[in-house]
C-alpha cells in the first residue's frame, strides 16, 4: 500500500495547490458555472479523500495491500502485538488521518450549526425592521435607501428581502429581473453549495486556497443565478439592475459599486457565451474521475480480493 499511499499524495498536493490556482485563473468558468462548479467539487471531495486516504494506506501498510482488510484485522493486531503491529511512523499515520477527518467533520458541523444560529438572528431582525410586499409572495421590504436585494433561505418558507431604494430605483422589467435571480439562489439551494466551502476555508485560515475556493464558488452562484433569471426576463434589464444593486450576502461584509464580478456578469448577459459541447463533457468527465480514481486505488484491490 505505501505505492498507493504515495500516488495519493501527490494527487492530494496537486489537489491542494496548483489545480485550484489554474483553475482560478481560467476564463472559460464564467462560460459554463454549473460545470466548474461540478469540478470545484470534484476537487474538494478528491483533495480530502487523496489526503485522509494517503495517511491510512501509511499507517496500515504493514498489515497487507488490502486497506480493508488491513482496517479490520487492526484492533487484533495492536492487541496482540502493541505498537510493533504497524510501527510508530504507521500509528503516527492513523492518528494523522483519523485528527484530520474528525476535524474537517468538526468544522462543517460547526458552520452549519453556526449559518443557522445567523439566519435565525436575521429573520428576527427582518421581522422587526421590514413590512411584507403588497404584492409578491415571501418578500419582505427593507426601508433603507441604498438598493439591496438577497435571499435569506429557510425551505419552504424562505425570503427574499427588497430595500425600498431598489424598489424606487428600479422598473419593473429590472425589479422582475433581481426578484427571478434571488428565487434562483433560493431554489437551487445556493446556500448548500457554498456551505462546504466556507467550512473549507474556516477550518484551514491558514490556507490561502481554502479562501480562493470560498470566492471562485460565491461568483460561479452569482452566474448560475443570472443564468436561471434570464430565462424568464428581459437580460438587458437584468442587466442594467446588476448595475445598480448592492450585493449583499447576510452573515458576510457587503460589497457595493461597480465591481469586476458585476462587469463580467452584466457581459455574460449582454454577450452570452458558451463552451462547445465537448469540452463541457471533457470538464465533467474529469470532474467525476477526480472523485472516482483515488476512491479506486483505495478500495479496487480489497474488491478484487473478495472474489
């Protein structure tokens, strides 16, 4: 298994560094955001498992070339013969691997207990500080004069959050173009996606790639998010209202102005592209061998050795 351990992590280095930094840098995710999401989950899930997966094969390569079985056979053998049983740099390896898995665990729990303990404060304040829309269903208006517009996800009983400056400044093709982007983040569960990642980024600080990530996730929803509103509205509004709202997402600094992610929306609108059908199958078959190579080298010789 050292073999084994060895290729996995040099998959998990390449998973952790240089893939992610290319991929940040590259143009064509602006012209296809659901399939360069696909492969930054890809790479998240592989970096993880390549990792965790390089440690185990480590510690328990002196018990056999089967993870499996080495795996079961491992509390007889610490029992029978101590420490000898996998040496000190193999235990040093499992307890590596098992500190690592608990605490990546540890951190997206604590990011999902800690995202809802923040929406439930932010529906308490929207409760207090908006008046529901005369007209539109689950929407809640902000007296504030600044244009605002986001999302505040809750299921079934989600809400979107208009300030009357938006309402005011914009007409009604522009207003039906922000409302059709915001149920787009609610629908397709925008607030999931980004979860992981900003687990990702909580539990490695230090990590300047944990943080690239988190940022490459939060625009690609912003593009699946026009993508889904200009199939029910006018794009040249959508487009003029990105200009002139202030994006805010609840829980995390606001941003406003003319920023470099509103230029490239507001183009992607006015000058759709798209990549040609091969190269979105390329991407996404790349996507899934990410995921499924590391898990083969793992688990194929303990499958083939069941027969």
């Amino acid at each position: 298994m050292l073999l084994t351990a060895l290729a996995l992590a040099v998959l998990a280095i390449a998973l952790a560094w240089p893939v992610p930094l290319v991929l940040a840098r590259a143009a064509w995710p602006s012209r296809a955001p659901g399939t360069a999401l696909l492969l930054w989950q890809a790479i998240a899930i592989a970096g993880g498992l390549s990792m965790i997966g390089a440690l185990l094969c480590a510690g328990l390569a002196p018990l056999g070339d089967d993870l499996v079985r080495a795996a079961v056979a491992l509390p007889g053998a610490l029992a029978a013969r101590g420490i000898a049983a996998v040496g000190i740099p193999g235990l040093v390896a499992l307890i590596a691997a098992a500190a690592l898995a608990v605490y990546l665990l540890t951190h997206l729990a604590r990011t999902v207990v800690l995202a809802n303990r923040q929406r439930r404060r932010h529906r308490d304040l929207i409760a207090l500080l908006t008046a529901p829309h005369p007209t539109r269903d689950a929407t809640r208006v902000l007296d504030d004069a600044a244009p605002i517009a986001y999302c505040l996800p809750r299921g079934f009983r989600s809400t979107t959050v208009l300030s009357r400056g938006l309402l005011d400044a914009l007409d009604g093709d522009e207003l039906a173009g922000v409302v059709a982007h915001e149920r787009a983040h609610l629908d397709e569960r925008h607030d999931v996606v980004r979860l992981a990642f900003r687990a990702w980024r909580s539990a490695l600080p230090w990590f300047p790639i944990a943080a690239v990530a988190d940022e490459q996730i939060a625009r690609l929803v912003e593009y699946l998010a026009d993508d889904r509103a200009r199939a029910s509205v006018d794009r040249a509004a959508l487009a003029r209202a990105i200009g002139l709202v202030v994006p805010v997402i609840p829980g995390e600094p606001g941003a406003g102005g003319v920023t470099e992610l509103g230029a490239i929306r507001r183009r992607r609108l006015l000058e759709p592209e798209r990549l040609p059908a091969g190269a979105l199958w390329a991407i996404r078959v790349a996507a899934v061998a990410l995921v499924a190579v590391p898990t083969a080298w793992l688990f194929t010789p303990a499958l083939s050795g069941l027969g």
